[in-house]
C-alpha cells in the first residue's frame, strides 16, 4: 500500500507561484511513476505532469514552461512548482502514483485545491 498526502494549495493572484508538495509512505519502492492531476467544477481530471522512477517528465502543454514536477532523491516527497499561474488553473490538485506506466493508476492523494484569483 502507498499513501499520498498532499499540501501547499491556496489562494494566489495571477501570476503569482504556489509549490504543492505530496508526502509519499508506504510501499514507496514498488511506485514506478508519479504524477498530479487536477480537477476543476463541471471538468473531467486531467493530467498536469507525470515523473518516473528514472527521472523523466511529461507535462500537459497548458502548463509547459510554467509548472515543474520533481521529487526527493529518496522519492518521499513529490512536488509540483506552479508558476506564471492563470485562472484557468484553478483546480483541486491530486497527487497520483502508479506502479506500472499510469500515475493515476493505482494510488491517489485526498487533493489540495489552488484558487487563482484575476
């Protein structure tokens, strides 16, 4: 069993950053990916950025450039950098992990919602 816990959301102005940060226990050796979702009122959940256990990222393209996925070397703790934010990134933010090639395959966090104020 994996446990995600995630914290960091809040309220920000346009433009401004937030870091969201998940806390990673359990069976951390079996994740072979992670990744954060979000979900905003009346929308699907959608993925935001994906990293394995190799290191490699993927973002969604309305984020690229701005939002930052990374962990800690001992993959406790996964983050997600979000700058330049704009309105349309309001959203509760999960935090997913998956133990075969899909982050949000197996185990998710209970979300942490970012407001994003114009």
């Amino acid at each position: 069993q994996v446990q995600l816990v995630e914290s960091g959301g809040g309220l920000v102005q346009a433009g401004g950053s937030l870091r969201l940060s998940c806390a990673v226990s359990g069976n951390i050796l079996s994740i072979n990916v992670m990744g954060w979702y979000r979900q905003s009122p009346g929308k699907q959940r959608e993925l935001v950025a994906t990293i394995t256990s190799g290191g490699n990222t993927n973002y969604a393209d309305s984020v690229k450039g701005r939002f930052t996925i990374s962990r800690d070397n001992a993959k406790i703790t996964l983050y997600l950098q979000m700058n330049s934010l704009k309105p349309e990134d309001a959203a509760v933010y999960y935090c997913s992990a998956g133990l075969g090639v899909v982050a949000g395959a197996d185990y998710w966090g209970q979300g942490t919602r970012v407001t994003v104020s114009s």
